[in-house]
C-alpha cells in the first residue's frame, strides 16, 4: 500500500471516528433535553392543558377531507410509523449534510406534537433528537387519531392563531367544522410557513395546490377541492 493510499485511510478513519462522536454527543444532549421537558411538564399533564386551551377542537368535529389533507402533506406514513419515519429522516439528513442545514426536517406529525407540547421551534440537532425520544413515548400513549387531534389543536398557522379552533374562525370566519374542501386543503398547508402563507394570498393558494397534489399522490379524497 502506498504512502497516499495510508494517509488516505488514516483520514477516513478519523473522520469516522469524529463523526461518530459527534453522533454520540448528539444523542445524549437530545437524551438530556427530554429527560430535562419531561421533568417540568409530565406528557399526560402537557395534553391536559392543550385540551383546556381555548378552541380546542375534537377530531370528531373536522372535516375528513381536512384530516385526510393534514397526513398527506405533512406525513404520509403517519398510519404505518411508530412515531419516526426512518425513510423520511434519511431523506432529510442527506440534504440537510449536502447543504449544512436543518432545512428539511423530516419530522412526523408525532415528532411535530413532542416539539410543539414541549420544546422550541429553534432547530437544532439535539433538540431532534430529544423530539424522538418524546415522540415514541407519545405513540405509547396515544392512538393515531388522539395524536392527530392533538397536532392540529397545538400547529401554529399565523397572524397569532394556534390550533385549528382558532384558526379557522380568525382566518376564515368560520368554525372548523363548516370549512369547505378548498378550505380544508387550505388550512392544511398553513403551519409548513404560517407567517408567510397566512400573509400571501398567492403563496397560501399554491401551497393549497400543492397539498391537493399530495392528497391525489397519496390515495386521498381531495373533494371538491381538487
């Protein structure tokens, strides 16, 4: 073997070496944060107060159509993971190494909830991490339907309104239940970019496109909205 071709080895090993430490460090500070959310404010007591909260809406109340529109953009396997979407999470780290970012998350709709229950939307890898851990014990707790009941009520969709019970009247002068197919898909695509898309006609209109095409994509019924 070649001087170049040692040196080259011993590089790579290093690197390996470095990036799995980073990985471990990583890992116990998200560890840390979950353990450090979970001492403040217990799961069971976190969703209590988000069900007390003002217009908190049962999943009972909204349209399928605006359920249905909800998993198909923000996460399609919802009824296949357990809280995690390994292909997701892949998918993102690629990208997000190639561009040195955490512009795409890969986040669940259950790893949504763990960070809008508990932490802030600062993006950070330990803070992922700690979305996880968070995310699994919420699947242990909850069904499917209780956890998307319970995104929906704590997404933030702009112009100060959390939680699709508000939302909606504040932003359509409606109650959520008497939302449209349009509306529904509408509504669905405002948390990706609240402040942007709950201040742009144009762009919320494209996104509402988008989240159609998701639907379509997906298997889903967009109604009258498509």
């Amino acid at each position: 073997m070649g001087l170049l071709a040692k040196v080259l080895k011993r590089v790579l090993l290093a690197a390996l070496v470095l990036v799995l430490a980073v990985c471990a460090v990583t890992a116990w500070r998200g560890y840390g944060l979950y353990r450090d959310a979970l001492s403040r404010h217990g799961i069971e007591e976190a969703v209590a107060e988000l069900k007390e909260g003002p217009g908190y809406t049962s999943v009972d109340e909204l349209p399928q159509v605006y359920l249905d529109a909800v998993v198909a953009v923000e996460d399609h396997r919802f009824y296949e993971h357990g809280g995690i979407d390994a292909i997701a999470i892949c998918r993102a780290a690629v990208n997000d190494l190639r561009t040195l970012s955490l512009r795409e998350g890969g986040s669940t709709i259950t790893q949504q909830l763990a960070k809008n229950l508990f932490f802030t939307q600062e993006k950070r890898f330990s803070r992922k991490v700690a979305e996880v851990f968070m995310a699994f014990d919420l699947e242990a707790l909850y069904s499917k339907r209780e956890i998307l009941e319970l995104y929906v009520n704590s997404a933030y969709f702009g112009d100060g309104f959390t939680g699709i019970g508000q939302a909606a009247p504040g932003l359509l002068g409606k109650k959520p239940q008497d939302m449209t197919d349009y509306e529904s898909t509408l509504m669905a695509g405002l948390p990706n970019a609240p402040n942007v898309l709950s201040a742009d006609q144009d762009a919320a209109a494209a996104r509402q496109r988008l989240v159609v095409r998701q639907m379509e994509k997906y298997g889903f019924d967009p109604g009258t909205a498509g």
